[in-house]
C-alpha cells in the first residue's frame, strides 16, 4: 500500500519584502515540494521565489483554488497526496483556511485520510487581536461587513451589543479601498466609551496599530488608509 502524502498549510506573508517573518522551517520544506494549491498562481510562484531566490520553478505544479472553482474540481487537487506526494497550501496573505477558501481542501483532505500539517506563520487577524489590548479570551471574527452605509451602521452596532453582552472583542475586516468609509461610519455610529482599534500594514515598515475610545478617536489624526490592508476590532 503507498504511504499518503501530507497536506502542509504555509502562511504567506502579509505585504513586499517580509519574507523575514516566514519560519526557516517552512522554507525547507517548501523548497521540496512540487505541488502546490493557491488562489492564483502567479501569486503563489512569486511568493516561493521570494523565499527561495534561487529555486527552480519550472518544476512546480499549482491548483488555483478562488472563488471560480468549482466543488467537483477539488478532489483532483488531493490525488498526488493519494500517490504519496506532499502537497503544499497556501493563502494569498497570512494563513491558509482563515478567511480563506483554502478551508474546502483542508476538509476533503481530512475526508481522504491525508494528514493535514499547519506550519506557523503571519496571521492579520491574530496579530491584530495582539496589539489592540483588547479581550484576547474571548473573540469572535466576523470577516467583511455590508459595503452600504445603512446597513454598515446596522452590523456595527449589532457587534456592539454582542460585545457589550458578552465582553467579546468583534474582529472584522473591509475591502482596502473602503476603509476610509468604514472608519468614519464606526466613529459615528459607535457609542463614546466603546473602544475601537485600526491595525494597518501590519508587518511592513508602514505599521500602524492604535486603539482609542471612539471619543478619543474623534480628536486623533487618523492616517489616510486608503488601499492599505487592515484589521478592525472593537469591544464595548
């Protein structure tokens, strides 16, 4: 009987030249591996030849998995870890299967028997969470939010109210482009007291964590993050 190979999860760093927060272990074992699952290829190629400067990349092999795949398509991604292959899962940025579509071959590979390995890496969410000496106990990550003003204001006052009732820091996330708005719709909608915290860039040389009172925030200077990848948490 062929021995299955493992299903390795690699995060993948949060911004341009912070490969230096990826662990040297990682690296090692990604310098074997010839089959990888990504989002896009291209990104996962560039990704691997940033670590490894030197690697041959002809060899490899990748599987987009986005938001086109389809489910039937997912299985053929686990059938050389069938034949005794490792095999490589990787996100766009920081951790595969945390707000990423990476979940759908983690569960198929535990469905088939193949060991799933997770590897330690950058996570947005976690380091946010760190940073923002909010409730790290208990926490809930709701992911994004309503793009329309009217219901923005609407779910953020209902993660207010689960905050308040049960002490839980609400974690969440916007589209960079849109964080300018996010933020000016929190500050009007949110109560006074409620702490609220922007970490920005997090990782790059522009890193920017603050957590203030929403009256607070209404006197600070907040840097324009416009197209800047951030995380937003709160706790009532």
């Amino acid at each position: 009987m062929i021995k299955k190979g493992k299903l390795y999860l690699f995060p993948t760093s949060l911004g341009e030249n912070t490969t230096h927060t990826i662990p040297e272990l990682n690296i090692r074992i990604m310098d074997r591996l010839e089959i990888f699952i990504a989002e896009r290829a291209k990104t996962g190629r560039h990704f691997i030849k940033a670590c490894i400067p030197n690697k041959d990349l002809s060899p490899l092999h990748f599987y987009e998995l986005n938001k086109r795949t389809l489910a039937e398509e997912i299985p053929q991604f686990l059938e050389a870890a069938l034949n005794g292959k490792d095999i490589g899962l990787m996100s766009e940025a920081g951790c595969p299967g945390v707000a990423d579509p990476g979940a759908l071959v983690v569960r198929m590979a535990h469905k088939k028997g193949i060991q799933v390995v997770p590897l330690t890496g950058p996570s947005s969410i976690l380091l946010a969470l760190m940073a923002s000496g909010m409730n790290g106990q208990h926490f809930s990550f709701t992911g994004y939010l309503s793009p329309k003003k009217p219901e923005l204001a609407r779910e953020l006052k209902k993660l207010e109210q689960l905050s308040g009732k049960f002490k839980q820091t609400q974690i969440f996330i916007e589209t960079p482009y849109r964080n300018n708005g996010l933020v000016e719709t929190a500050l009007q909608t949110l109560s006074p007291n409620t702490l609220f915290c922007i970490a920005a860039d997090l990782t790059l040389d522009t890193e920017y964590v603050q957590t203030h009172a929403v009256a607070q925030w209404k006197k600070v200077n907040i840097p324009d993050l416009h197209k800047r990848p951030a995380i937003f948490l709160l706790l009532r």
